[in-house]
C-alpha cells in the first residue's frame, strides 16, 4: 500500500493511508492516479479531494505537505492584506473590520492516521522509581550549586590579591561588595536544595516506618517464617524482631525441657530455620533499601554476615526435600565423601549456609543484595560454595559429554557434590518464596549450574594463563 498526498475541498492538505481512499465507480478497477478526483476518511468523517503525489513512505510526503501548507498561508495572508488595502474603511477602523473578515479556511496539516504521544508510549513510572529520580535531580543541582560556589569564591580571593590602583578603588569596592552578594546568593541556593533532599527523605523513612509498625502489630508468634510486608525496616526494628524471636525459642526450649534444642542438634538436612531466614530477609532489604547511604550498606553487610554465623542451635535442620523432579541423593555420606575437596571448609571467610555446607560471606552478600530471580540466585551462590580449583575435571551429574569408545569411559569425571548442590537450591527457594519469586528444583536447576560451571572453568585457566604470562 502507498502514501498519498490530497489536496481536500476546504484547502487543507493532508497524507492518507491507501485503504482509505475510495475511488469513483469508473475508477475502482485502476489504481489510484496523480490528479485523481477522490474520497477519503479521515478520523471517521468522509472527505473529497485531488491527489498530489504518491509515494512508499511518508516523511517525503509530509516534508512536501509542509511547503504547500506554508505557501498556500502565504498566499492568504497577501489575499487579506489586499482586500484590506483596497477597501474604503478609514485606518482607524480597518484593523477591527479586518479582524472579523473571513476570507477563506486557513490550511491546516493533519494525518490520516493519528501518531501516539511518546508521553503516551512510556511506561508509567512508580512512586519509588519517581521519588529516586527527584533525588537524582537534587544531589546533581547540590553538585552544581557547590561548584558554582566554589568558582566565585576562587574569583575573589583573586581579585583580593590584586593590588588596585588609586583610581581603581571605588570599582573595586563596587565589584567586592557585587561579588559577596552573588556568593550568599548561591550559598543560599544550595542551602535550600539541600533543605528539599533532606525533607524528601525524612518523609520516606516516616512512611517506612510507619509501614512496619502496622506489619509487626499484625504478626503473631506463630507467623514469623511469613514474609515480612514492611518495605524498608530501620536498624531498631531489625534488633527488635531478633530479639523477640529468639526469646521464643528460648521459651519453648524451656517449656520442652530442651527436648526442641536437642532434636534440632540431632536432626540433618539444609532447611534453615525461620529465625535465620527472616535474618537474611531484614539484611537483605535493608541493603537493598534505596534511600541508605553507603555507610548504612556496609553496616547491613557486616550484619548479614554476623547474623550467618550464629550458633546452629538457632536453625531447624530438616532432611532435604524431594520434589518429583528433584533428583535422589547417594544413600550415604561415604558414597560423596571423596568429594569434599570440591567445596570450601570453615573459616574466617567462610559461613555455614546448612549443616557441613560452608559459603564465602562476601559471595553470599553479593547474591542476596544483586539477584532479582532465582536464576541469579543460584549462580552467584555457586561460585561461594565451590572451589574452582578443584572442580576443573568435573561435570554437574559425573556424566562425560565428550563421545568416543572404552578411553572415554575411562575419563569419568566427578560429579559436582550433590550435597551442595541441594543445599544451594533449598536456599535460594526459601529466599524466592520470601520475594515471591517462582521456585526451581534441583532437576531444573541442572542447566543453570552447567552454564555457570563452564564461566567458571574458563575464568580459572584464564587467570591461570595470566599469571604464567
């Protein structure tokens, strides 16, 4: 289908769509011809007119809509000034007549099909997303406001330096004195744009409050492995929320006569407890909390590693689960015991993400404050549980993708520790199902640690050849 150009009835142009044009009935069987008498629709009012031109796209056609519009208002305007001129009103009058005189339709340019606004077209930002760009906005003013400051500042103190002459020192003053005001004036500036930032954010960390009071007013004792529903807690509501929990595990362990705290000890498995998942929860929003400064990032971060390696008397380990597509665990621990050089021990730098599963800190709080699915999740967390070194022969079920005879099966590789690899899974679901992310089970996650097993073979022989070089 073309583009055309019409010239209507009521002297305006406009460029139309080819299957809104009708043609004359002695016309319908023949395509539609330069200087064509026709009728077309535009926004659902029907229209008759000449076409002009023709072509495959339309800019070309509107670029030439725009000359014609432009002359054929020129050619008005020099109509109107005519009449005008040769009328017999006097002068003082001949601006009010002309005013009410109609001399014919001014050209008008529309589009047969009406173009969204880009406004239109935008995604609709959030309150959250709003207020961050409003900050933006205000820390980049601040900047410019300081330098601004700092620019005149610098001019004065050389100005000052210079020594005047004698004729020189009223205008000195003069340029002084300016100088001063301009400086206050910028200072004063800068003061209320500060002013703004600060009252923006005490504003949100009231509503985040405020929002947390109504969410732990609603929760009871026995739904502290819920998900949390407030936003963004300050440090005190985290205390607090500890604190209480752990009181109510010290109360029924005192109620069971310990009976609780040894079954815990006893029992094996990956499942951490509500205490430490509602742990990682609080310091994983309050580094995710967009309006906490560094400082409070790096406070959150240390928490979250304290929090990690608390007593295992906090945690309630269970055998871990087997959904229909989970694959079944060796049937004891001496069938994976060779492979526990593959993972990293206890140690300083390390915490125990379950029972005999230990993670690097720094990993984990990468991944709890940088992933925004599961998929993530479990990648980044991959890479603290596993030591690289150990794993470059290994594959993720022991199976060899390499094809070939009797060498090949000779070549069997190990498999990454199973263990691990369930308990990688059993925590990143346990943190989905707080975010509400969609689950994954360890046969579907097989895909994803095969991925990233193969990046981290090749980052290891890459620094590996890098500090050969």
């Amino acid at each position: 289908m073309l583009w055309y150009l019409i010239d209507a009835e009521d002297n305006t142009f406009c460029t139309v769509f080819g299957k809104n044009i009708l043609q004359l009935p002695a016309n319908r069987n023949k395509p539609i011809a330069i200087g064509e008498q026709v009728s077309f629709f535009y926004q659902g009012t029907k229209y008759d007119g000449i076409v002009i031109d023709e072509d495959d796209d339309r800019d070309p056609l509107d670029i030439k809509m725009n000359q014609l519009a432009k002359e054929r208002s020129k050619e008005f305007a020099k109509l109107k000034s005519t009449q005008a001129a040769n009328s017999n009103v006097p002068a003082n009058k001949k601006r009010k007549l002309d005013s009410s005189v109609f001399y014919g339709n001014v050209p008008k340019t529309r589009n047969a099909v009406s173009k969204k606004k880009e406004d239109n077209e935008k995604p609709k930002m959030s309150e959250e997303e709003k207020t961050r760009k409003r900050i933006f906005e205000l820390n980049k003013k601040e900047a410019e406001n300081r330098n601004n400051l700092a620019i005149l500042l610098k001019s004065q103190e050389s100005k000052k330096s210079k020594v005047p002459d004698d004729d020189d020192d009223w205008s000195a003053e003069t340029d002084n004195s300016s100088m001063d005001s301009d400086i206050q004036d910028q200072r004063a500036r800068d003061s209320e744009a500060r002013k703004e930032k600060n009252d923006i954010l005490r504003n949100i960390r009231e509503t985040d409050l405020d929002a947390d009071e109504n969410s732990d007013s609603k929760r009871t004792s026995n739904e502290c492995d819920g998900p949390s529903r407030s936003k963004s807690p300050t440090k005190e509501e985290l205390m607090k929320q500890i604190e209480l929990m752990r009181k109510q595990l010290e109360s029924k362990d005192s109620k069971s006569n310990g009976s609780d705290r040894k079954k815990r000890d006893e029992s094996g498995g990956t499942k951490t407890s509500p205490l430490k998942d509602d742990k990682i929860e609080s310091s994983e929003r309050d580094s995710l909390d967009m309006h906490s400064d560094k400082d409070d990032k790096a406070v959150g971060s240390e928490r979250e590693s304290q929090n990690l390696l608390s007593d295992n008397d906090n945690s309630i380990n269970e055998k871990p689960s087997k959904g229909n597509d989970d694959v079944e665990f060796f049937a004891s621990e001496e069938d994976y015991s060779n492979l526990e050089h593959q993972l990293y021990g206890p140690s300083d730098d390390t915490t125990e993400l379950c029972h005999g599963i230990f993670i690097k800190k720094n990993d984990l709080t990468s991944a709890l404050t940088g992933s925004t699915n599961v998929n993530h999740l479990l990648r980044r967390m991959m890479v603290g549980v596993f030591n690289p070194a150990e794993i470059q022969s290994c594959t993720v079920t022991g199976q060899s993708w390499h094809a070939g005879g009797s060498e090949a099966c000779s070549l069997k590789p190990e498999p990454l520790h199973p263990k691990a690899l369930q308990a990688i899974v059993d925590f990143s679901n346990n943190v989905a199902e707080k975010k509400k992310w969609q689950k994954k089970g360890l046969e579907k996650a097989r895909p994803i640690f095969a991925v990233k097993l193969t990046e981290i073979k090749k980052s290891f022989e890459k620094k590996k050849s890098q500090k050969k070089d």
